[in-house]
C-alpha cells in the first residue's frame, strides 16, 4: 500500500509520518552518541532517550527529536567559554 492510499483511507499515524530517513537504527543513533550499540538498548530500556518508536521487536529512534535533545543537553566546552 502507497502512502497516498493509506492517507485517504483515514489519519496518518505518527509511525507512518515522515519517510524512512527520519528513523535512525540503534546502530545510527550509537554511531550519533559516539557509544555501543548495546549501550544504546541498554538506554532504550532505562527510557533514557527520546524519541524511541518500536516497530514490532524493532527499535528505531526518530532523527529529528534526538538530535534536538541534544543540542538542548549540550555542556560548552571549556574552549567555548
């Protein structure tokens, strides 16, 4: 089923909104974080990150909303004083 079928069959869902591109693998979001993908799981249990949408047994994170979370959680380096 196309994309257009699905909106003319009722709302978009949030799981259906955006393309692919906007979700990232936890292999993505802990090449993103600079950590393990284990680590990433690990996060995704404790609810650590934003974002998260499972797919089935899939995790996948949205691009958009990680990604401002950090720039709002972002600590200045000492060189950016």
């Amino acid at each position: 089923m196309t994309a257009a079928a699905r909106r003319s069959d009722g709302p978009v869902r949030a799981s259906e909104a955006g393309s692919a591109g906007d979700l990232m693998t936890p292999e993505e979001v802990a090449q993103t974080l600079r950590t393990s993908r284990t680590a990433v799981y690990a996060m995704v249990q404790r609810r650590q990150l934003p974002g998260v949408i499972r797919i089935g047994r899939r995790v996948r994170v949205q691009r958009g909303v990680l990604l401002e979370w950090l720039d709002q959680n972002r600590v200045p380096s000492t060189h950016e004083e």
